[in-house]
C-alpha cells in the first residue's frame, strides 16, 4: 500500500502556511473534532488539517482572512482515495466478475445518494462551517456539501496518516453499502429512489432509524423506520440493518406515490 510521500508532506506544510495565524482551533472546538473522531475510529495527529475538511467554501467566500481556508482540494484528493480503496475492494471481493459489473457497484457506493446519508449518520452537518448565506438556506442537510466533506475528511486523514488508516476507515462504510447492493435480489436501489423521489418535493433528506432487533445473533431480524420530514413509514424488517432500511424506503415509496 502506499506509505506517506514528499508531496504529503509538502501538501500539509503549503497547508499550514495558508492557515498558520489566521485561525487557531478554541478549546470548544478542539474538543468537538476529538468527539467526531472517536466513534469513527479516528486517529488525527494534526487536527487543524480535520478541521479544514469541514470549512465549505461558502464560508472562506464571505471572509477576506479566510479567502482560501476552504475543503476544495482536500474534496480533489478524497474522491481519488475513496475511489482508490473501493476499486481495491471490489476487484479482490468479486474476483469471478467483470470490469462493467465492478463499475456499476463502484458507481453507486461512492456517489453522492449513498455519501450523503453517512455523514449524517457520522454527524459530519453538525461540524460543517458554511458562511451565513448557506447556513440560511439549509446548507447542512444538502446532499452535495455532506458528500463533499466525506470526501474531504477522507483526503485530510489520507494526508495526516496515510494510505492504509484512509482505507481502513473508507472500508467501514463501503463495504456495508457493497453488500447492501449486492444483496438486493430485486436489483432495485429503493433507498436512492426514495431519496430522488423525497428532495423532488423539499431540500431534505430521508433519515433512518433502528427501532428494533429480534433472535438470537445468528438469525437477528432488525425492524428499520424511515423518516420523511414529520412522517413516519415502517418499521420494515430485514436479516440486516441495510436490507431493513431498503424495505422500509420501499414502503414509504408506495404509500407517498
């Protein structure tokens, strides 16, 4: 795999040189990037470069001091890694398939639909810092900007750890999300079309929720409800969490249609 490099090095000092006196972290906020991290695994020696993973350009757009303090080129460099550590995956998991089947996972795991949900689950809107245009207009919820900081996240670990801890942590999502289309017989993403079916009618996104689980850990039954703004549809119940939320988004489609 690949090690740390000059250019990592180089790309973390051309960093520091951008933001070195124009923004040091409070106290406050250092410890809200450390409680981001721990449930995730995450291990930053340098949690300045994390928290430019979070600064949307909106925010360095409206600041003359903070005019190129923004996650752009670490989204760039997360997008390679992220597509990087997936292909890997895939090529050694479906060895007996070919290259356009790969692709069509590939396509579906690493887009903006499946991005988006993560990084609300992994609390990425709560650490977003938009200028105050984009706050207004509900900049944390748009799937585009959470996606992107996904991305963004992944290049900032990439840079401050390397390769293999960037794959590790890429891995914790992705594989769950290749199995989950992998596992759907019907060859139907329920949830993608829920989610392109629910922002058609308001700048939001589907929220799931675990309400349940049931038996013992060889045969769980999981019951998953999904939440569209103050509706509720489900729960709907699966052998896993990704095969429940796929029922319960397709019950919510065939009562909101």
């Amino acid at each position: 795999m690949l090690k740390g490099t000059k250019s990592q090095v180089n790309a973390v000092r051309n960093f520091k040189e951008i933001f070195r006196g124009s923004k040091k972290i409070s106290p406050e906020r250092k410890a809200a990037l450390l409680a981001f991290c721990k449930p995730l695994g995450l291990k930053f020696r340098d949690l300045e470069l994390l928290d430019l993973a979070f600064h949307h350009r909106s925010f360095s757009n409206e600041s003359r001091e903070f005019k190129r303090c923004n996650n752009e080129r670490l989204e760039f460099l997360g997008d390679s890694v992220l597509g990087l550590a997936t292909a890997a995956f895939l090529y050694e998991d479906m060895a007996q398939k070919q290259e356009g089947d790969l692709a069509k996972i590939k396509a579906a795991v690493v887009s903006e639909k499946a991005l988006a949900p993560v990084a609300l689950e992994y609390g990425i809107d709560k650490m977003l810092v938009l200028g105050r245009g984009e706050e207004m207009s509900g900049g944390r919820t748009k799937p585009a900007i959470l996606a992107d900081c996904m991305e963004a996240v992944i290049g900032a670990y990439y840079l401050d750890s390397g390769y293999e801890a960037a794959e590790e942590y890429i891995l914790r999502f992705i594989v769950p999300a290749v199995r989950s289309v992998q596992e759907n017989k019907s060859g139907r993403d329920y949830k993608s079309l829920l989610q392109e079916a629910f922002q058609k009618k308001c700048k939001d996104i589907p929220r799931y929720e675990l309400v349940k689980t049931q038996g013992p850990d060889h045969d769980r039954v999981f019951y998953v409800s999904v939440h569209l703004g103050d509706a509720v549809y489900g729960p709907a119940r699966g052998k896993n969490k990704k095969e429940a939320e796929q029922e319960a988004a397709k019950l919510a489609l065939e009562q909101i249609k």
